[in-house]
C-alpha cells in the first residue's frame, strides 16, 4: 500500500552502510568528463539538438526515462535533497559536459533533478539510441561508465538521496530491505523507529524521493518502483536469458551482448551471487590486493550494461518449458521471458544449521554472509562463524576487525582440505579468533533476537554456552535448481547433470535440454571457484553460437 504521511517523528540516524567499493575519497575530475570537440561531432549523429528555456527541467527524482543531455550551449545544474530539508547542488555541466548517472544505463528511476541554468542548447540522445551508441563509441562509452560509477559514489557517501528505510534494526523485514539496496548500489539512509505516535504495523516503511511512503514493500515491488529491475519488454525474444547473476552468469551475460547476441540476465536479489556477499577475494587473478565480492559484482555489472545487458533483478524463474526451440521462462509475478536459449547459472546457497528453531533467527542474529552491514551490528561483540570452506575463513578474518572476539566453529577436525592456507595461516595467528574442530553448534536461544549459542565437540561431548547474537552460517552448498526439475536431469543432489552422455552435444555445459546449458556452482562436478565460473560463462557462448547458429551436432 502507498501513502503519504509523514516519517515518525522520533527517529535516529543509524550509521551510514554503503557498498565497500563506495568507500573511497570522490574524484570530480573522473565524476565531471568534458568531451572533446571531436567526441561532440560523432555523438551528433546519434541525436538532435533542442533548446530549452531556464531552468527547465530536464529529469527529475524517480525519472525512469531521462535521455542524455550535453551541453552545446548555456548549462544544467543537477540537485539533491539536503539533510536538513531542502536541496542542493551536486554537479554542474557546462559546455561539452553531459548529465545523467546510472539512469543512462538502465531504467533505474532518478535520484537528482537536473535543470536548465538558463537559455540552453543540448544535444538530445534518445535513451534507446543510447545502446548503439555504447557498443559503437567505445571511448565515449567508457567516460559514460566511468562518470555513472564515480557520481553514483558521490551520492553514496553522501547519504541525503534515494530513499529513506524507517524500521527496527532487530526486524528482518529491514534486514533484507537494507541487503537488497545495499547490494545494488541504491542511495538510502536508515532511519531506527523510536516511541512515535507510528503504529508497529505500518513498520518497516520506504520514503520514496517525491515524497510518497511504502509501508512494509516487497523487495520485488520496491525493486519496480525504484527502476532497479528491468522487466523484458512485451514481444521481445532473445538470443540468451542467463538466470543468475553471480560472477559466471554475468560473464556470459557480458560475453554474449558484446557479440551482438539479444541478453537478458534474471537474477532474484542483487548481482553477484553467493560471491557477492565475500568480504574479499584475493586470489582472483588481477587484484593482488584482493576485491570484494561486492565490488568484483558491480564492475562485472556496469561491463555488462555497457553492451545493452538488460537485468531483470529481484525476480525468481519459477519453471522453464521448451518448444519447437524456444524456451519460456515463467517468472514469479506472472512474467514470461521467452529465449532461443538459456544459460543456468543460478549457483548454490549455503545450507541451514541443523538446530530446532534456527528459521526464528534468521536475518536477526542469523546469517548467511558477512557484509559491512552485518559487521557494524557486531562491533565489541562476540561472535560465531561456522563453516570450513574459504568463505568462512574470509569471513572470521573480516569480522575479527570488528567484534570483540570470533570463535570460528568446524565439523572436521582440521581446515587443511576445505580452506586455503593463507587463510588459515591468518587465523591460526590471530589472536581475537579461536578455531574449534571437530564441533556441532547444537542450540540456539533467545526472545525476538538471537541471545545465546551452545556447540560440543563430538569426540569429548564437551559444550560451550556462550552470550552471543551473531553467529554467520556457511556450511556445504545446495544447488538453486529447484524450479529445474522435471525439465533437465539433475543428480541426487540437486546439482544440473551436463556434458558426457547427459548434454544434447558432446560440451561440458550442455544439458540434455537441446538450447539449455549450465555453468558455475549449479553444474554437477564444477570447480567451485570465482574464477572457473567466470572462465565456464566466457567459454559458455561459443557453444550458444554454435547452437544458434544451428552448426551443433547432436549425440
């Protein structure tokens, strides 16, 4: 339901969680491009010019339709909401400079309004123009991008634009509402609901930025509203519909669309995948200073829109049905994608503690990744992270540098065969973290929250009762293919059985489902790496072309 009240009066601002790749010191230079004379001549054949009177307005807050605009004459000031009520300036663009953000890339709405300064001339492109432009002007196309990335972190550090998400921090609604906009880059601020005249039921709400509040939205629903998701236009058919966006989907996504191929990527919370909650990844080949799995999934994401990827984001496939060659993709909500052919990517999830009553604690004091936003609700605490593999190993090194001390709980009785050794070696030498092998973690207690945890060691039966509120679950992996079956052959776990005598051809990622291939996690006997997924979704299209091209040999 949308209203129009105002916020409960009795509010506190808690602290500012941003993506990690928008914590960094703003670069104008890089945020503000001017475009040289020759650039401004080519783009001339893209668009028209059109003069405007002062202070016009050019897009405003929610916009989803907005243009580009570059300055031939005159100037455009871009405005966002101040703290204290209000507006402000955040950018000017002067002649040969041009305004949008993100909105240039997809059909995210707004988050400032852009106005003429007085008499202007622009050069108008058409926002479905914008496309062939991206993937013919390649560098115009990368100052595009690299303006999107730097005044969209501008607008992050800043905390005054987007939305406002009012709630408890122990309600998981807010939870989840916050890791949907914090994992897709959306400007928000959190605001914790203090005694108000605001009833519990109306809690968490969504103050939009032309004022209206959402009470307690669905995440598809706010993704809709706020432009994050790109739902497939009525009619079209595409070349490849990749499900999942996590590192391996996005890289055929991104391989797929700069080869001219019609892509559409459908993804159900944010882009990444389980990579995209690691709190850094350093043995990806390239970064030797490590990356997040966040900031590894936004650069793969803005690459991908830079060749016309569309997203459709907060969506589930909930079956596929294949025709005559073509495939259909029925998604929750009702929304049919219709391919020539599919891409699985949709990986695998961490598996739940085996321990009565663990669905109470969910998203309030039980996770399944380690975040900043996770992190900053432990800072002094103690805390426990179970798991052996290299994302927990991640995680008790993360959130050491922020709870009071982390005991890191293992069923084996070592970390040797499931975890890499520099990150044992980092937590074998710390002293805020303590390793317990051969252990079960066998209750969970507490009220509304999560307030205390017991885990026993299975040779001894000794057990630890400990006051804590957060313990981070990453525990063996299931594969998301549920809304797979009955259509291709999967094995007794759930994972896609591919290649071999299962695939329609003799290629690793085909299934038996002629059209129909997977990649990454998902895959029975992948590799369970960032890099194998990026390299299995790059080779991937090679085999999409041979099959659309109809140059495919069946077995």
């Amino acid at each position: 339901m949308t209203t129009r009240p105002g916020l409960p009066k009795n509010t506190v601002q808690n602290d500012l969680v941003r993506p990690d790749w928008a914590i960094t010191n703003f670069r104008r230079d890089l945020a503000f491009p001017r475009l040289t004379e020759e650039m401004v001549q080519r783009l001339r054949s893209y668009g028209r010019e059109k003069t405007f009177p002062g202070r016009f307005t050019l897009f405003t807050y929610g916009s989803t339709a907005a243009d580009m605009f570059i300055v031939l004459r005159g100037g455009i000031d871009v405005f966002k909401p101040a703290p204290a009520g209000g507006e402000r300036i955040t950018g000017k663009h002067r002649r040969y400079e041009f305004a949008g953000e993100f909105n240039l890339l997809n059909s995210q709405g707004a988050v400032v309004e852009a106005r003429t300064t007085c008499k202007t001339t622009l050069l108008c492109i058409a926002k479905d123009d914008l496309p062939r432009l991206m993937r013919a002007e390649g560098d115009i196309a990368n100052l595009i991008v690299q303006a999107a990335i730097w005044r969209r972190i501008n607008l992050l550090n800043d905390g005054a634009s987007g939305v406002v998400l009012t709630g408890s921090s122990n309600d998981p609604a807010v939870t989840e509402l916050r890791r949907f906009l914090i994992r897709n880059s959306y400007p928000h601020r959190f605001e914790e609901a203090t005694e108000s005249n605001t009833t519990h039921d109306i809690l968490p709400n969504v103050r939009l930025s032309d004022g209206r509040l959402i009470s307690r939205p669905a995440i598809s629903a706010l993704a809709d509203e706020l432009g994050i998701t790109e739902l497939p236009r009525t009619n079209t058919v595409y070349d490849v519909a990749v499900v999942g966006a996590g590192p391996g989907g996005t890289a055929a996504a991104l391989y797929a669309a700069s080869e001219g191929l019609r892509t559409i990527i459908i993804e159900g919370l944010a882009p990444g995948g389980q990579a995209g909650t690691s709190s850094k990844i350093e043995n990806y080949l390239g970064f030797p200073m490590g990356i997040s799995g966040q900031e590894l999934a936004s650069r793969a994401q803005l690459q991908a829109l830079k060749f016309g990827t569309h997203f459709a984001i907060s969506r589930q496939v909930v079956s596929v049905k294949s025709t005559n060659g073509m495939h259909t993709l029925a998604l929750d909500g009702g929304t049919k994608v219709c391919s020539r052919s599919v891409v699985v990517a949709t990986g695998a999830q961490y598996r739940r503690l085996a321990v009565e009553g663990f669905e109470r604690y969910e998203n309030c004091g039980l996770f399944y990744a380690a975040t900043p936003m996770e992190a900053i609700l432990c800072q002094g605490q103690d805390v426990l992270v179970v798991g052996g593999g290299n994302s927990a190993g991640q995680a008790s090194i993360f959130l050491s540098g922020y709870a009071r001390h982390v005991f890191h709980v293992v069923r084996g009785e070592s970390l040797e065969s499931s975890m890499s050794q520099y990150l044992i070696s980092r937590i074998e030498s710390s002293s805020k973290i303590t390793l317990c092998t051969g252990c079960d973690v066998v209750a969970l207690e507490g009220d509304a929250t999560l307030q205390r945890v017991a885990w026993t060691h299975r040779k001894t039966g000794e057990r630890i009762n400990r006051a804590i509120r957060h313990v981070f679950v990453m525990i063996g992996a299931e594969p998301n293919s549920g809304w797979l079956f009955g259509t291709v052959l999967l094995d007794t776990k759930g994972f896609v059985l591919t290649g071999g005598n299962e695939g329609f051809e003799r290629t690793p990622y085909c299934t038996n489902v002629p059209g129909i291939y997977a990649i990454g996690d998902v895959r029975a006997h992948s590799v369970k790496r960032v890099a194998s997924a990026v390299g299995e979704g790059s080779v991937v299209i090679s085999d999409v072309h041979r099959y659309l091209n109809g140059a495919f040999t069946t077995i």
